[in-house]
C-alpha cells in the first residue's frame, strides 16, 4: 500500500497547492510549493520512498505520470520470467497454452502490496453466463473514474477491441498474477511499461460490448483465469489474504462447469415440436432438457424458445 499512500498523499497536495497558488504547504514533514511552472518538494532526502510515483490531475480529469524513468521500461526481464518461460507477447491474452492439469496443486501467491483497482460494488460475478462463460468480475464505475493497477507489475497488453474488451490493458505482476482491465474510456499507460501497484492506469468507461459503464477485471495465472472474489473482498476493498493459496482443485474447480458450457448443444424450437420428439431426435430424456433448460415438463413450449438440449 505504500506507494498508493504517496500516490495519492502527492497528489493530493500537488492538486491543492495548484488550485491554491499559495504559501508552501507542509506535510508528513514534506513541504510543496509552486513557482512559476515548477512544483518544489523539500523534505530529507533521506525519507523519500525509492519508488515514488507522482500523477497529476489536470483540468481535463486525464492523469499523467510524472518522473517516469522510461530506462525501466527497457529492462530485458519480465516479471515472472520464470514461471512465464520467457514468453512476452502482446497477440493475447492467454498466450500459454498451460492446461490447468499441468499446475502443481498449491501455489503462493504474494498480495502483501495491493491496491483495489476501483471502487464500486459488483455488477456481475465470475462464472457461466447464459450461453457463455464470464471470466471476470464486473464492478460499476463512472466514465472517468480511475482505474488502478492491482499489484505492481509490467503492462504486457494495450489493446481495443470494438465488439469485446474496448480499451483494455493486460499487467504481468511480479507476484505471478497477471491482471486484465476492460471497457475503459482512456489508457493512462504505455505497452511495457513498469507500474506500481496503486498506480492510476486508466479512466473507468463504457466501451466495447458493455451496457453502462463499468470495470471488467481479471485475475489470472499462467493465463488460466482465477475468480478474483477470491482473491479480493469487493466488499472491503481488500485483499482477503498476504499469501493467496491457489489450490489447484478450489481454485479451478469452475473448470468442469465451463466444459460442460462449452459442450452445451441448444435447439430452437419449431412449430409443432414437442419435448418428448425433440428428446428422441437427439438421444435423449425429456426430463434431462427440463432440467438444463431450465423448465417444468409439463411446460408450454413456444415457437423460438431455445432449449438446451445437453
Ligand atoms: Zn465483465
């Protein structure tokens, strides 16, 4: 959380010092002053954090990043080299091909340093949607609102996608989670550059296939997506644990669930079918559609209705 602290408590002072235009302003034992175009920051040097992240509001409500050291940037390494196998790539998301089989059964996972990407409650849960699967958790954001990266990390992925994502940006963290952050209205960061955990990443929105603007976010590891209740409390704004356990059978456990979605066969319903024709055509039960299907078997069907038949 640390340099979410000195995130916010500089730019806080930086927004009221330039709104003010007034006397050095004292702080935490920091004093901040504008002259002229420059903001002076006197303090120990001692005290300032090596990793210090400043953004400024400016009067659009778009945030910059000040002091970046674009050096970090071109580092050779990737955060989880190891665990990733070298592989850096913008084409996707999931660029693994790591059969959760493959995974050993528990594995650590550092949150310690932690930063809720936004603030709002859930629009939509992790899990099987109607005819597909939702590998996120959705959480109502204004458009404009700021959209911070979780965990500190290197982005890996900006993109737009018309009819999914919108505006999205993929990080690899250092912990070995990577996340994805979807349907934002602007992009605050560059395609490799290293972020700090707390630190604004993009503004909240509507775009892609999204109706209202929300956050669609994403926790994955080795690109085998986690539900990221999990993880966070949505609720407290926290994260539920220092060391987050995947526990292969609980944490993938939706697996199943999504290839049974995945192997689902619908029909559409014609005029003058019935349960028990349709049942005979495809092999099987009446009973067994009610049940997918969701309906009674003394149910009405209607011409259009669609059924899922396994
Ligand atoms: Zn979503």
């Amino acid at each position: 959380m640390k340099q979410t602290r000195w995130t916010c408590t500089l730019f806080a002072c930086f927004l009221t010092a330039a709104l003010l235009k007034a006397e050095p302003i004292d702080m935490d034992g920091y004093s901040f002053e504008i002259r002229h175009d420059t903001l002076f920051v006197s303090c120990d040097s001692l005290h300032i954090p090596g990793d210090l992240v400043v953004v400024l509001n400016d009067r659009t409500n778009i945030y910059k990043k000040l002091f970046h050291d674009e050096t970090d940037d071109l580092m050779e390494d990737h955060p989880a080299d190891d665990l990733y196998k070298n592989i850096w790539t913008r084409e996707r998301i999931n660029a693994y091909n790591t059969p959760i089989d493959s995974i050993p059964d528990s594995i650590y996972i550092n949150c310690r340093e932690f930063c809720m990407p936004a603030q709002g409650y859930i629009t939509s849960k992790f899990g099987p949607r109607r005819y597909r699967f939702h590998y996120g958790t959705d959480v109502k954001v204004q458009i404009g609102d700021t959209i911070r990266a979780a965990f500190t990390g290197q982005v890996r992925i900006i993109d737009y996608e018309a009819r999914g994502y919108g505006h999205y940006v993929v990080v690899r963290h250092d912990n070995g989670l990577e996340t994805v952050y979807a349907h934002m209205s602007k992009v605050l960061v560059d395609e490799n550059m290293r972020i700090y955990c707390g630190e604004p990443i993009g503004l909240g929105g509507n775009t892609g296939r999204s109706t209202g603007s929300h956050l669609h976010f994403e926790t994955r590891y080795l690109g085998n997506a986690i539900n990221p209740e999990m993880i966070i409390d949505f609720s407290t704004g926290n994260i539920r644990d220092d060391q987050y356990l995947i526990a292969k059978n609980t944490t993938f456990k939706y697996y199943e669930e999504q290839k049974a979605l995945a192997a689902a066969k619908y029909y559409t319903v014609r005029s003058g079918d019935n349960l028990s024709t349709i049942a005979r055509r495809y092999g099987t039960s009446v009973r067994s559609i009610c049940r997918l299907s969701g309906i009674k078997e003394t149910s009405i069907l209607r011409v259009g209705q669609r059924l899922r038949i396994r």
